[in-house]
C-alpha cells in the first residue's frame, strides 16, 4: 500500500520520489501507479457519509431478510419491523462495501438467537383467465422460477410459481391486479 510518505506528500501537493514510487508501486509509469490507487486504494469518507451508507445497506439487509425468511413457528414472512427490531437487540455489523448476499448469511445466523427465521421459498399455484392470462404470466415469471404452467382448453393460465417466501402477498396482489380480482393464488407449499 502506500507508505506514509507518499501520502503526506501527495496531501501536500508534492511530487513523490522516483525511489518512493518504485519501492511502493514498483513502476514510476503515472498512469500504471493511478491505476493501482484506483483499484485498491480507499475513499476517506466523513462520519457522516459512513453512517448514511450503512444505514442504506441496513434497510437493503431487512428487506432481503424480510422478502426471502419466514418465522420457523408461525411459517408467515417476517415483517421488516420485526427484523430491525431484532437487529437492534443484537449486535451486528453491516458492511457498506460489500454486497447484501455476502453479509446476510451472517446477519441471519445472529438473528436466529433472538428471532425464529429461516430462508424459505414458496410455490404458488396461480390461476388466470384467457383474457389475462399472458399479461400474468409476462409478469409473474420475472418476478420468480415457474415451475410448471399449462394453458387450459379455453385459454386460461395455470402456472406454478417458485418466489421467495416474503414475496406472497406481493404476488397475490400482483395476480388481483392484473386480471381486476378475476384471478386466484394459492400456496402450495413452503419450504
């Protein structure tokens, strides 16, 4: 990394030595040496702006934790208030650098001592009427993994639908949406 030198000097406006570069960058080529700090040197951030990053990637953990976990005893989606709450009796630290995948693993496992979750997946049985059924099926298969789907004799949609378990409500009211109240969901399994 860059030695103290370098840094007190490029603080004040200096230029570095080409001893110091090559001792630290092992090149004096200034686009290589930008290069390298750009890849692997840090932003200095304020307190301030530490703390609003994190409190960013705080919300983008509960959400994922409240869509993909469902409460182990009651086997309902945990609600996003529910999971701070619980996030605030435990102590866990949140990296605003890395990705939510990579830290909720961590998060989850020190959740489960004060809160029952799990990850959990649910398949949903979804039926659609003919006028409906494409604009449903358009919809809904970005929204999860379709495990099955048929269309019936007189054009209707009937799909089975992998989606994470805090999802459900959401895609029920996406299927009320779509076909105006016509529609019908039903779970056929969590897991």
């Amino acid at each position: 990394m860059i030695t103290d030198t370098i840094y007190k000097d490029a603080r004040k406006g200096l230029r570095a030595s080409e001893e110091s570069l090559m001792r630290v960058f092992r090149t004096t080529d200034p686009r290589k040496v930008a290069e390298f700090i750009v890849k692997n040197g840090e932003l200095p951030l304020t307190a301030e702006q530490r703390r609003r990053l994190i409190e960013q990637k705080r919300k983008q953990v509960i959400d994922w934790i409240s869509r993909n976990c469902i409460d182990t005893r009651t086997r309902t989606p945990v609600p996003p208030q529910r999971v701070e709450a619980a996030m605030q009796q435990i102590d866990v630290a949140i990296d605003p650098f890395k990705p939510v995948e990579e830290q909720v693993n961590a998060i989850i496992k020190a959740l489960q001592r004060v809160l029952p979750l799990k990850v959990a997946v649910s398949v949903l049985e979804i039926r659609a009427p003919a006028e409906h059924a494409h604009k449903v099926r358009n919809t809904l298969s970005r929204m999860g993994r379709v495990v099955k789907e048929r269309f019936e004799g007189d054009g209707s949609l009937v799909m089975q639908l992998e989606v994470p378990a805090g999802l459900q409500d959401t895609i029920i009211a996406k299927v009320n949406e779509l076909t105006h109240g016509s529609g019908d969901v039903k779970i056929v399994s969590t897991s």
